[in-house]
C-alpha cells in the first residue's frame, strides 16, 4: 500500500471510533426511543470530518454508527439478531447519506470548509446540512426501526421529529465550532486577555445563575455574553463561547435546574441552543466580514496611494526631461548649424587641395570631428527626443551587431559575457537607440566596478499574465522581450536607487561623469512604451528593460548604396535657413551645378520670394525650425496653391510634431550635420520624381 492509502485508512479508521464514542453519548440521551436522541453531536463530527478530509472517509462515518447501533439493539436484548442488523444497518446507512449530503451541499453551496467566514455561508449550512439533509437520516432512521419491528407506528412522529431535531441541532451547533477550531485561519482576538478573564467570569456566573440557581425563564440571560465574544473574539471564540453555554445548559437541565430542567426537555433545549448558537456565530462571521472588507481597504488604499506615488514620480520625471529637452533641442539646433557650416567648409578645401596632401588630411579629420560632434548631439536628443523610427527588430540581431563596440566600451579587464535566449521575440524599436541603451548601461556597469569584473548582457521571453509594477514603470498584460544588463559592483544603496534616472543626477567624481547615460536609457525605453526593474543587492546591480513585442517580421539591414556623382540641373530653388553658414554651403555646391537659387533667412523671406517667383520655383530646401515662420509652415502654404510642390526639410533639431507632419507628408528630411554629397545627389533625385 501507498503512504496516502495508510493515511486515508488512518483517517477512516480514526473517525469511525470518534464518531462512535460521540454517538454513544448521544445514545445515553435518547427519548422517545433507546435509538433516537435529541442530542446527536455525531452528526456535526461526520460532516466535518468530510468537509476537512474529504469524502473519500464516509466509510467512518458507515462504520461508527452501524457498530454504535447494533451494540445499543443487542445490549437491550429485546429483539433478534437479524432486526438488530437491519436496524444498524438502516441507521448507519442514513447518518452516511446524510452526512455525504451534507458535505456536499455546503462545499457547492456555502463555500466548504470557510462556511463560517462569512454569514450567508452560515445560513447556507444551517439550511442545507443542518435544515434538509437531516432529513435523510431521520426518514431512514424511522422508518428501519419501524420495519425491524423496534418502533410502533403510533410513536413513528415524535420519533422523526426527535431525530431530525437532534441532527439539526448538532449540525447547527457543533459544524461551525468544529470548523472554527480546525479550518478556519486564526483572528487576531480585539480583546486582552484582562478582557477574556472578566469574560470568563461574568459568562460563567451568567450561566451558573441561570442553569443552576433558577427554574425560571431567563435563558436570555446568557445571550449578552455570547454576543460580547462574538464580537472581541471572533469565531473561535464564538464558538468557545457556545460549547461552555452548551455544556453548561445540558448539564443544568439533565440535573432538572434551569428553565429546562423541571420537565428535562431536551427538545426545548436544543432548540433554543441552537438558535443562540447560530445568531452568536453570524455575529462572529460579520465582524469577520467587516474586519476583511476593512482590511482589503486598507490594502486597496495603500496600493492606490503607491500607484499615485509612482505617477507622481513620473510625471516629475516627464516634467525635468521635458525641460532638458527643450534646453538640449535649442542647443543642438545652433551646434548642429554649426558643425554643418564647418563640415561643408572643411569638405570644400578637401575638394580644392590635391589628393593626399597634408590639407586635405587636414580636412577629412575636421569632418570626422565633426560627425563624432553630430553623433553627441543626437544623443543628447536621445534622453527626450520621442517619436524615433521604429522597425521590427530581433533583439538577439540588436545586441550580437553590438558586441563590438561594448566590449571596447568595458575594457580589457571587464569580462563580458552574452547569454541570449533563442527563443527571444522581435520587438518593435530603433535598433540605432537599442545600442545606445546597451552601450550606457555597459559604461554605468563598468564604472560601478571600478573597471574590473563580470557584465552579463542576457535576453529572453517573458509572459506577463496580469498588470505589474516594477520599479521604474508599469507593465500591462501581454508578451514581452526582456533585455537584462547585470554587473558585480557594489550595488546601488537604496536611497538613491529613486534617483539615478534624474538628469545630470551622478555618483561619479566632478569631471567623469555628465548624468545623462541612465536618463537616456530611461528616455528611449519610455519612447518604445517599456519599463525598467531595477533589482541591486551588495554584489550585484541588474538592470531589466521590458519591451513589448511584435508580430512582425524583422527585416535585413540594407547594403548602403554607393553615392552617384553630382548631377547637374537648370532649376530654380528655394533655400531657406536662418543659419547664414548652412545657407552659403549649400548655395556653394548648388550654384556650381547650374542651379539658381532663392535665398531667404526665415520662412517670412522665403514666402515673399515665392510668391514672387510664382511659377519659376522647381523646389525648395527648408530648415524646420526658424523665426517668424517655421519650414513646414511655409511648405503649407505653398503646397496650398501648389499641391505637387517639391520639398526637402533639413533641421538640426526638428520637433516631434513637425517630424511627425512630414513623415505622415512622406516628404525627404535631412539632419545635420551632413556632408556636401549628400545635397546634390537628394536635390536631383526629388527633381526628377513624377516626371
């Protein structure tokens, strides 16, 4: 045999004996009938142990009453042993069924073992366990004793109505006190235990006045001290309350005291107990219920104060990127003006001088200068700048084309590992910005361990099946692709881990560190709808980014295509800029391939040259951003006399919306810094588009 098949035999064999000593004390209280009692705590026993142990232990039940009921017909020696067998057998039949009904009923309808948490489940118990499946075992009860000829016919009501009482009121009287103290989780008591003594003391004499002293009808008297546990001490106390009263009062009025003694009425008895017992019980479960409903209250208080914290945080944060990007977009607008100026120049004397010399060396490093400069500056947009191109990309694909440039970024003597996830989904992303989120956290790692030790860069999948709170940010239901930097530094300490996404917020010593990596990676992972988990510990920090995933397909990164020789042309165009640099380099490549050019240094000029021009203009190069009136502006208000008008946009730094005009216009942009070749090659290619 298996060990769960000793237990359940155990279990059995356990209540079988416990049940038969219960019903024996039953039996020694029968009226009517030596076989019929109205005090049955048998049946509470039965239904509980069901309900705690499973139906699978009925036979226990079968057991102890047939050994219980065929001891009590052949101790009487009244009758055969084949109306004594049929008799037990009826009976224990009928206890089974009842009490197999009875589980059944309260686990389906009265919530199971937790019955006695809340009222209603109460009230469904005593209803179907204590109301209507005992039922079952007096009808069987009953009608067995008539057929082996034990009970007359005449005596078969008061019979039935005995027995039925009887099981009623152990149902009612003894489940919840069994569950109480067997089931249900323990309450944290309101009371002291100052309190539970004078409790004690007044319930006692309470009940030894009533049950002992007087004859009279005060059994009323007992109900305040119920009721005062009830609500002190919940249901196991309750229910303590309840067998004290209950054995108080048996005892009383089987010694003929009390209001129930002078007649011994059992029936009245169990009557009026088990109407105290079940109001005394509902008043426990609602204290319950109120505790709970408080409790989750309180709960749901805390859970919307810390959300309203977070957003606040958040918001907070929105507000200082915000403010830096306005501040870093005015700055990289001029710098880029800049360096656009500087880079047409410099590729202007690389043109002039000869091949190899010293000038045009001179040169090609002023326009790599330059690029390096231009790449700053777009990173500088990166903390704030939102509505990046985004394409399906594999994670896995983003973090390998990486690999290169991180480990230059860790240094020789970081050990940086991979470990990626096949089964890690595409997402939809800038993979140019996925590698400056990897390249910032791999810096902020390094610098953490001082240059020395391990940085592991890991991806995988992640099912989040209900809404989730990290950290930095919230996470609703669905799929998601994880990308994890973790590190063995120090760790981060815990009152400065609400910080480290604030701009220009830096541990690091004056002069090594600007306090924009981490905001960066916080601002490109809003961008792709993210959130960041930040989990540090001493030994370790690691950094987990969230990105949702996508159905689509990721695509080949295409073969740039070799640049075409300047073409040349005849065309009128319009250039506007309000940077007089930009404005002199692009009119010295331009003019030199034939075509004319309309200069103008804000978009008031340039409409006034337009409508000027009416008709000769072929196209116009705008800057976005410029005083008076912006590039797409001026393009609006052309293309409403023109709608097939030709346009490149250029910007050092565009807003959001107005990239997002132009995308959805599918109008070519160009961001600065660029190079000289690229203005020819774009100029003639929009040109010749629709011819």
């Amino acid at each position: 045999m298996r060990t769960t098949d000793y237990s359940r035999a155990a279990s059995i064999a356990g209540l079988a004996a416990v049940y038969g000593l219960s019903a024996k004390v039953g039996l020694a209280l029968a009226v009517v009938h030596p076989s019929v009692s109205a005090v049955w705590p048998p049946s509470a026993i039965g239904l509980v142990a069901l309900l705690v142990l499973g139906p699978a232990c009925w036979p226990g039940v079968f057991a102890g009453a047939f050994l219980v009921n065929l001891h009590a017909a052949l101790s009487r020696q009244e009758f055969g042993l084949a109306a004594c067998l049929l008799s037990a057998l009826g009976i224990a039949a009928g206890n089974t069924l009842e009490t197999v009904a009875g589980a059944w009923a309260v686990r389906r309808f009265a919530g199971g073992k937790a019955a006695v948490e809340r009222a209603a489940d109460l009230l469904k118990l005593a209803i179907f366990a204590g109301g209507l499946s005992t039922t079952v075992s007096a009808s069987a009860g009953v009608l067995t004793l008539w057929a082996a000829g034990m009970l007359p016919a005449s005596a078969a009501g008061a019979a039935w109505t005995t027995w039925w009482l009887g099981d009623a009121s152990g149902v009612i009287i003894g489940a919840p006190l069994l569950l109480a103290w067997t089931a249900s989780p323990p309450q944290k008591f309101k009371g002291g235990w100052t309190e539970a003594g004078a409790l004690a003391a007044v319930f006692g004499s309470t009940l030894w006045f009533v049950f002992y002293r007087h004859s009279q009808p005060t059994a009323y008297l007992v109900l305040p001290g119920i009721v005062w546990a009830s609500f002190r001490y919940g249901a196991r106390g309750s229910a303590a309350a309840v067998a004290v009263m209950t054995a108080a009062a048996l005892a009383g009025t089987l010694s003929g005291h009390g209001p129930f003694g002078p007649g011994r009425d059992l029936l009245l008895l169990q009557g009026f107990l088990a109407t105290a017992a079940l109001s005394c019980y509902a008043m426990a479960a609602l204290v319950w219920e109120r505790e709970r409903a408080e409790s989750e209250l309180r709960r749901s208080r805390d859970r919307l104060e810390a959300e309203v914290d977070r957003r606040t945080r958040e918001l907070v944060q929105a507000q200082k990127m915000e403010a830096v990007g306005r501040l870093s977009g005015a700055v990289a607008h001029e710098f880029n003006n800049v360096l656009t100026g500087v880079v047409g120049l410099a590729e202007l004397i690389r043109n002039d001088a000869a091949a190899g010399s010293q000038t045009s060396k001179d040169a090609g490093d002023i326009v790599t200068a330059c690029r390096r400069g231009g790449a700053l500056a777009k990173r500088l947009l990166t903390m704030t700048r939102h509505g990046a191109e985004k394409k399906a990309v594999s994670l896995n694909d983003a973090v390998s084309s990486s690999e290169k440039i991180l480990r230059l970024a860790a240094g020789e003597k970081v050990e940086l590992s991979f470990d990626l996830d096949p089964r890690a989904p595409a997402v939809l992303a800038s993979a140019d910005q996925l590698e400056q989120v990897l390249l910032n956290l791999c810096l902020n790692a390094r610098d953490a361990m001082s240059g020395a030790g391990k940085i592991t860069v890991s991806t995988r999948a992640q099912r989040v099946p209900k809404a989730l709170i990290l950290s930095h940010g919230a996470l609703a239901p669905g799929d998601y692709a994880v990308l994890s930097v973790a590190d063995t530094g120090a760790g981060i300490p815990e009152d400065i881990r609400s910080m480290i996404f604030e701009p220009f917020f830096s541990t690091k010593k004056n002069g090594r560190g600007t306090g924009l990596g981490l905001s960066i990676v916080y601002g490109i992972i809003s961008d792709h709808k993210g959130a960041i988990d930040l989990v540090s510990r001493p030994g370790g920090t690691e950094f987990r980014l969230y990105l949702p995933v996508t159905k689509r397909a990721p695509q080949p990164t295409p073969t740039p295509a070799a640049v075409p020789a300047p073409a040349r042309g005849t065309e009128t165009i319009l250039l506007a800029d309000d940077d007089e640099a930009v404005r002199a380099i692009i009119t010295r490549v331009l003019e030199p391939l034939g075509y004319r050019l309309l200069v103008a240094a804000d978009g008031e000029e340039a409409w006034r040259l337009y409508t000027e021009n009416a008709g000769k203009v072929a196209m116009a190069v705008l800057d976005v951003v410029m005083p008076r009136l912006k590039g797409d502006e001026v393009y609006a208000r052309i293309a409403a006399k023109d709608p097939g008008f030709k346009v490149l946009f250029i910007s050092g730094h565009a807003t959001d919306q107005a990239e997002e005009a132009i995308r959805a216009g599918k109008h070519p942009f160009l961001a600065k810094p660029f190079t000289l070749d690229r203005i020819p090659a774009l100029v003639r290619e929009i040109l010749d588009r629709g011819r």
